[in-house]
C-alpha cells in the first residue's frame, strides 16, 4: 500500500479568541470530528486553552488558514 498524503488527520492553527494571537498547532482527525458531532453532538472546538498573552484559559477556535 502506497502512502497517501491526503488523509483525515488535518493540521489547525488555534487562535484565541480573546487577543487572536496563534498559540497553537495541533492536529485533529477530521474524521473523528464529524463522527462526534453526527453522534454525540459535540465539537472539538472551541478549545479552552492557556493563552500567553492573556496569561489566563481562553477559548481558542481554529485558524483555518496556516502558513
Ligand atoms: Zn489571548
């Protein structure tokens, strides 16, 4: 089996969406995502996560465009 480089698992830049600084980058499987909320009818995002500018948890949503 050749390896495919399109696959599931999709790269997301988290932005704050308190002063929208990037803060993160992580990867989710888009799969798993649509699955949850076809299922269970929750997100992955958004995302509460420490925020070094606002130096406290903030929401971080996804950034779809990365560099
Ligand atoms: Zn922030």
């Amino acid at each position: 089996m050749a390896k495919t480089k399109k696959g599931p698992r999709q790269s997301a830049g988290l932005q704050c969406s308190v002063c929208k600084s990037f803060n993160y980058i992580t990867e989710y499987n888009k799969n798993n995502e649509t699955l949850m909320k076809q299922t269970k009818n929750i997100s992955t995002f958004p995302l509460n996560k420490y925020c070094n500018v606002c130096m406290k948890h903030t929401s971080h949503k996804m950034a779809k465009k990365l560099k």
